[in-house]
C-alpha cells in the first residue's frame, strides 16, 4: 500500500440530534466498520456528502441486513468538516490497485461487516451480534495499518451504502492537531 496526502476538502457525520455535537471525536474505541472495540484505538467516521452520512448512519433506509426497510424518525444532525491533514498520509482504497496492495476488494471493504464478525451467521437483533469470533476484514485491514504503519492517519474506503462514494477513517489519536475543523451543521426532520 501507498500511503497518500488528502486534498483538502468537507466531509461530513450524521447522528441523531439529541446526542450530536460539533465537537464529538470519539474517545472510545467504539466497535464499527473499522474498529473491533478491542481498544487499540478510536475512529472518526466520515462521509464524502450529507446523504451518505445519513446513510451510514442509518437513518435512511434503516439496517441494510433488516427486512425492516424505511427511516429512522425524529431530527438527525449533519455536521459539515473542513479536514486539512496537510502532508499527513492515508492510504486510498478506492484505488482499485491500492485495494489489491492491501489484499482486499470493493465487496469485502461495503460488506456485512458485523455479519462477519459472527461466526453462526445468527443475530439477536440488528446491530447485536450473539457469538463475537473474531474481527471482521475490515476491522482486519484497519487495525493492520494502525499496528504496521505508525506514521499513517486513516484510510478512505468505498462507502458501505453508496460505494461509488468514499468513507474517510481517522485513527484518532493520529489527527494532526487543527486539521479536522468544523464548519456547520443542518438539522433535518426525518
């Protein structure tokens, strides 16, 4: 893999309006597509657009392994962030050729991560995996590149929801100081 400077742009995070804010970078190592909570380290999660963020979030659509299909109701918080990380690296798999560098595909890196964490394939509830085994590939890659390539502050991937678009993942601990500022916020009515 390749690490890569990030061109400066906006990015953007979703959650429901009565726990958002601004100034929210996780703490804790909580378990999501590129962290398997074992505690190694924190993730800050965001998306290419205001939609995919709502997406991710699943606040449109719901789970995308429910039968369950429609929106989560009530007012969701869409921050907008200016993320200037200069010449710190990252490395860019919606390269097809930094994907197979890393040993993964677009499928493996916007498939049922939380699926693949669970050995029996059976789930009590969406979200609640019953028999924790073992990481998920992605969670794999991740904490692969935070153990192997120290100077490395996050990756981008193929969004999960909209692969065509890209989910930026920021070991947080790594955030060059300054360089994440926010720069609005929209409420919307779901």
């Amino acid at each position: 893999m390749t690490p890569t400077s990030l061109p400066v742009r906006d990015w953007f995070r979703a959650a429901p309006a009565s726990i958002a804010r601004p100034d929210h970078v996780p703490r804790t190592k909580a378990v999501n597509r590129f962290n398997d909570g074992s505690g190694a380290y924190a993730v800050f999660y965001c998306a290419a657009d205001a939609v995919t963020a709502l997406l991710e979030a699943r606040a449109l659509l719901g789970h995308p392994h429910s039968s369950a299909v429609g929106v989560t109701h009530g007012t969701w918080r869409v921050f907008r962030y200016r993320i200037d990380l200069g010449r710190a690296p990252v490395v860019d798999l919606g390269s097809p050729g930094e994907r197979s560098a890393a040993g993964t595909n677009t499928q493996e890196l916007t498939g049922d991560w939380e699926g693949r964490r669970n050995s029996r394939g059976d789930r009590r509830g969406i979200g609640h995996v019953r028999h924790k085994t073992a990481q998920a590939p992605t969670q794999r890659l991740a904490s692969a590149l935070f153990n192997r390539s120290p100077s490395v502050v996050g990756l981008v991937a193929p969004s999960a929801r909209l692969p065509k678009l890209a989910n930026l993942a920021l070991f947080v601990s790594r955030i060059p100081q300054g360089s994440v500022v926010f720069s609005g916020q929209r409420d919307i009515v779901l």
